[in-house]
C-alpha cells in the first residue's frame, strides 16, 4: 500500500492567469508526477499572475497542507520574473543543491539555463522547488533531480514517496527505513 | 545593421590602480568583446582600487548608462577582495547561474577556480559580470558563459547583441525576436 | 621543513555527543588530514550537539587559533540540521565554490548529495569548511576539493600546507611563492 500524498503545483504568469494565453504548467507537472510516482496524489492547484505578495501567500497556504509545492514560471531575469525572491522570502531553509542542479541539468539543453533563478527551500515539512516555464523544460528538470526528492521529504517528516522506475529511480541511503504510519 | 551597445569595463586592483604595475585586464575585456560582438561598442572604462564604496559608487554610476558591466579582479577570498561584496550591495536581482557556471568553467583549467567568489546580477537594465583578474582566465570565462548574455539582455529590455559565431553563438530561444527599435 | 599547522575538527551530532552512538567523522577527518599533509598537524577536537549557539561559539573560538576548521554533520534538509546556518552566522566571507563543488563531488556517488547544504567560508585567516557526516563521504569530498585549500590558506595569510601527491596534489599558481615566514 502507498500513502496518499498532497502536492501543491503552482503556475505563475500574468499572461496564463489572465487568460492571454493557455496554461501548459499545470498539466505538465500533473502529467510527468502522475507518471513518476505510485502513490496516490491529491493535487491543490493555483494559477497566479507574477505578483510577489500573491506568490507568497500561496506558498505559505499550499505549504501548510502539502508535503512538495512545485511551481512554475517566473525565475528569469526580466523584472516581473520574482519566483525566486517569493520563495525566499517564505524559506526556512535554502537547500542550494537544487538550484545548482537544476541549471546544470537544463544547461545540457540550452546555454541560456544560466539565466534561471530557481530555488529549492524547506518550510516547515514542505520540499519548494522552482521550475521551468516550459512543459519541456520542466520535464527535464524534475527526471534530472527527483531521485533525491522522496529522501529529502522523508527527512523534514512527509510522506513516504515511491517512484516508478522506469521514469525516476528515488535513492535513500541504505539507513534510511520505511516507516509505518504517514509522516513518521 | 547592427545597434551601437555601451559597455562598461572596470579593472578592479590596488597595484594596477596606483600604477605598481600596468592594467592588463581592460585591455583584454575590449579585446575579447570587440572580436567576439558585430555590434559597434562604445566603452566606458574604470581602473580603480579595491575600496567597496568606490567599487559600489562605479556600478552604480555605469549600470545607469551601460546594458553590460564586466569587472575583473577582487573575486578572491583575501580581506582586500570585495569585488562581488560590492557587486551584491548595488543588485536589483542575483543570478547565481553565472556565478556557478563562470567557476564550473574555470575548474577545466586549475583547481584553485573553486577560490573565486564572482557573481552575476541584474541592476536595472544592466547585466553585471565579475570575470577574474588574468587576461587567460577573462577569456576562458567569457568562451564559456557569453552565449546566455545577449538573450540576458534582450530580457532586461538592452540593446539586441549580435555574436560572431567563430568566437561564441548566441542562443535564444525560437520564441525571441528581434526588436526593431533599440531595447524595445 | 614544513611548518605546523593548527585544525580544528569539529564532529556535530545530537546522538554521537550524548554518547548514543559512537563519533566516527573526528576519526576520520584526523585521519585523511594525516595521511594527505606533510605538515605536522595539531588538532583541536570538538564533539559538539546539534545546537546553533553553541555551533556558532565553537567554530569562533577555533577560527581564532586555527588556518583551517573543518566539521562533519548537521548539513541536511532536517529541521535539527544548523551547521550551515551557524557557519554562515560567523563568516566574512563566503566562498560558494566550494559548496557547490563538494555537492558536484558526492553526487557522482549519490543522488541525494543534493540535498546537502554544506558551506565554505572565511572567517579572519581561518577557511571553514562543512563536511557531510558519513566517513565514506567525508574522504570522497576532500579528495575531490582539497587541491584548492593550501592555496586558499595561502591568501589569507596561514600557514604554508604542503600536500602528498598520492593523496591530493595542492595547486597553486605559477606566481604564488613560498613564504620564508609561517603566514608571511
């Protein structure tokens, strides 16, 4: 048996949330975590425009309640691109790996990666990761770096999260034990 | 035909500042830049010490008129080293891709690029570069990350830069287009 | 003749401190410093609970009497992991290469190096760095940055380290010399 496990998946862009154009975020990151994961997966998704005080508010709700938020949008350079500064904000902890990471990966694809600003943080027991604007993009960022997402969830007291491996292949350390109640 | 691009170009040394010894890293930022862009440069150039209200005050005063601000030396982790200190004290956002990626690149070349604190930032629409301070390491460095900076730029609303694909090709992404009035 | 050279160690863990199990980092950072170091080596050795403050005096009070203070645990994602926060707390500088470059290291052993947030700082002539807990990763991580800390020692004033080349071979460049004088 799989634990259910809450996911927070946020778009960011004034454009998509005011209609201007469609929304590809949100089913991109629905599709690839429903393909990578066995448990069952209860989504709280937000279509916000790239407003910092809104991003943040949505972080702050979505975190209490989910044990990963992945957004979606906004960590350019460009002067309304204010994912990063949002994540920041609403942080306890900054775990930088995932920003290194996540740029070394998508440099394989595209010089202009090093442009991104995405950020991983912990708040509370919630993994935040920025993503990608593009369902392309965002595919191949979370193949890149989710092997460590489930032990890292484990470690701030989430849900034991369970990979398909023939699309990402979760590691723990040979320590780490799967609990028996949700969150122990 | 290409837009006229204003770059500033700070060397940033005690000794080279008080004539101990000659400036090398202005001479090989204009050289560097002037075989690697079609567009015609105008330079603004600084040779100042290492004194981070000095080094502040000049980003300050180049960033208001220049799309790109390259500085070399004071990247280190002596006490005199404040070139990146400065660099963050005047930024409007930090992309810490360039930062990664200027000392992954460097790393090819010797072991110690791991002591280098460079950072990239965005003031305004201005891209700022800390590069290191010998002319080898300038342009290994600039080899290795120039082809994100002119999209950098076009997305912080600079002039359009044009490479030449013989020294580094810049990459956009298809959904770029060229503007046809400056920094439009 | 090679100079002595003053380091700290410093083992952070709850359970290692009150005894629940046994400290296995401060052997084996004494033991990778011995093999890899011509220089006679005097330790100052901390076993030390996952507590911020008393991270934070710790690593003052060896940074004073130390050229180099290295600590082993305390670096994930867990809401019980400060090192970085403590380290981070007591620092001049911050040299972010090398927290990048030890997660680039143990990521091409495991997936889950991501998650680490280790920090390498500078506080007054003394370089700290944070090392992940695992014996086995500790040595994986020193072999792969350590070439870069003599130099690194060398420009805020330490001691001159001197390598065994089997074991790491320290890089310096062609314009740094030998001191006549410790710290000179």
């Amino acid at each position: 048996m799989y634990q259910t496990a809450r996911i927070g998946i946020i778009s960011i862009s004034d454009r998509a949330s005011t209609g201007v154009y469609e929304d590809k975020g949100l089913p991109a990151l629905k599709e690839w975590l429903n393909a990578a994961l066995h448990n069952p997966l209860q989504f709280v998704e937000e279509l916000i425009p790239d407003e910092q005080p809104v991003i943040e508010q949505t972080l702050i709700e979505l975190a209490a309640e989910c044990c990963l938020v992945l957004t979606t949008g906004g960590t350019g350079p460009a002067p309304r691109d204010v994912t990063p500064e949002a994540t920041l904000a609403i942080a306890d902890k900054v775990l930088p790996g995932f920003g290194e990471q996540m740029r070394a990966v998508s440099l394989k694809y595209v010089p202009t990666a090093i442009l991104s600003r995405q950020v991983g943080v912990v708040r509370g027991s919630c993994l935040i990761l920025n993503l990608p604007g593009q369902p392309k993009a965002i595919k191949e960022t979370l193949d890149g770096v989710f092997a460590a997402v489930p032990y890292g969830i484990d470690l701030i007291g989430g849900p034991y999260l369970e990979t398909r491996e023939e699309i990402v292949k979760a590691f723990r350390p040979k320590s780490a034990i799967k609990p028996l109640l949700p969150g122990a």
